[in-house]
C-alpha cells in the first residue's frame, strides 16, 4: 500500500514539474553606470517588486550581460536598480532586460550532458559570467547554442507549425512545418540581436506585412536563415 502511495505522489510531483520560459522587458531611457538610479522601462507587469532581478543585455547583439541587484518598482514603468561592482557599464535605450524571478533562473557555467526540457526549471539556460544562452532540444535531448551565444547549434530544437500571421522565433536552429504565410517573426523575450535559420518541412511563404524585410518562398529542405537589422528593426532573409 505504501509503495502505492509514493508511486502516485511521485507521479503527481512529475506532472506537475514543468520549464518556465524567461520573460523580459526593455529599458527605454539610456542608463549610467552609478550604482543606483531610477530607470524607465517598458512594463513592470513581470517585475516582483523586492524580489526580481534583471539581466541586462545592451541592443544589437554583445557577449556578456549586467545581473543588477534586486530591483523595487517605483510606479508603474519605473524600477529602481541597485548595480553590483562585476560587469557594471552604461547601457543604451531600448536594451533587452530579461527578467530573473529567482536565483535557479540564472546560471554562471554552461551546461554539458543530456537533458530532458520537462526537467528544466527555467528556458533559456543563461550563464552570466560570458552570456551564453542555452536550450534543451526535445528533438536531440542534448544542449543546443541559443541566442547570444558564439557556440554554433550543432542540433534543431523542437518543430515550429508555420502560422498564418506572426510566428514564434524559439532557437537559432528549427524545423518549420506547413505552408502558411508567415507574417513577422515574433523575437524572442533573450534575444537582443543575431540571426536563426529554419529547416523548411515544406514550402512555407513570408510576406512583408510587419517585421520581414522581403518577402520569400521557402524551399523544402534548404535552409532559410533570417538576420535582425536592429536599425531598420527587421528581418533580412538569405533569399
């Protein structure tokens, strides 16, 4: 009867274990280094005020990022951050600040072996001390470069269904499935600046109704990358 009994709570704690995807928001007002300052910001909406920290990573693509303190909002659209010593700098407007609700949300090495997604706390994996981002794949069970990461990714990610509209960027590396016309690419809440490329399932279609530079028609098989121009705030396809 026992046994019974911790099978089905061991059952019941394993359904409800599940990965958190980081969320983000910008700062919208250039920052100083001092060591504290009130900052405009984008929404406070994912903030816990006394218990979040940021991760703060400058537009356009660089290596590391700035791990704050704990930040307290101020009023709506406005935080006070508290700025540690390591990796202190200026920051320009309209940097990615990637919201850390705790402590297991933020590594400081780069991961090795196999993983299980399910058993991940938190997506993407960032290591603060270069600013490498990581993703489990559910395709190759193994790590796979992210975003902000030197590391090529030697493996795709899990498939994404081509969406008549906007459709979701979630690695640097994945299949595309369908053939709809994808409107925009929605960026990712870590991303600040690089490319991804799709594996095409079929000839799926994009047009320029909001964020894609040019339009394109994808060819199965072949590899239809995209770069963001952090100028003209769009996606260039390779063709």
């Amino acid at each position: 009867m026992k046994t019974k009994l911790f099978i089905a709570i061991s059952l019941l704690a394993a359904s409800a274990f599940g990965q958190t995807a980081l969320l983000s928001t910008t700062i919208t007002a250039a920052m100083t280094n001092t060591t504290s300052q009130n900052v405009a910001v984008g929404s406070t909406a994912n903030i816990v005020s006394g218990t979040s920290r940021l991760y703060i990573l400058d537009k356009g693509g660089q290596g590391r990022g700035e791990l704050t303190g704990i930040v307290t909002v101020v009023s709506s659209g406005v935080l006070n951050i508290p700025r540690g010593s390591q990796f202190r700098s200026a920051h320009p407007a309209l940097s990615v600040a990637v919201i850390i609700p705790t402590a297991q949300a933020i590594q400081s090495y780069d991961p090795v072996g196999s993983c299980v997604a399910a058993n991940t706390l938190y997506t993407p994996w960032i290591n603060q001390s270069n600013g490498n981002q990581w993703l489990c794949s559910t395709k190759t069970l193994s790590w796979v470069a992210g975003f902000n990461n030197f590391y090529e990714p030697d493996g795709p990610t899990a498939d994404v269904a081509s969406v008549a509209g906007l459709t979701v960027v979630t690695s640097r590396l994945f299949h595309v499935t369908g053939t709809n016309a994808i409107t925009g690419w929605t960026l990712p809440a870590t991303f600040n600046g690089g490319s991804f490329c799709t594996i095409p399932d079929g000839a799926y279609t994009t047009t320029t109704a909001t964020n894609i530079l040019i339009a394109s028609t994808a060819t199965a098989g072949r590899l239809l990358c995209f770069t963001w121009d952090s100028s003209a705030t769009k996606w260039v396809p390779s063709y």
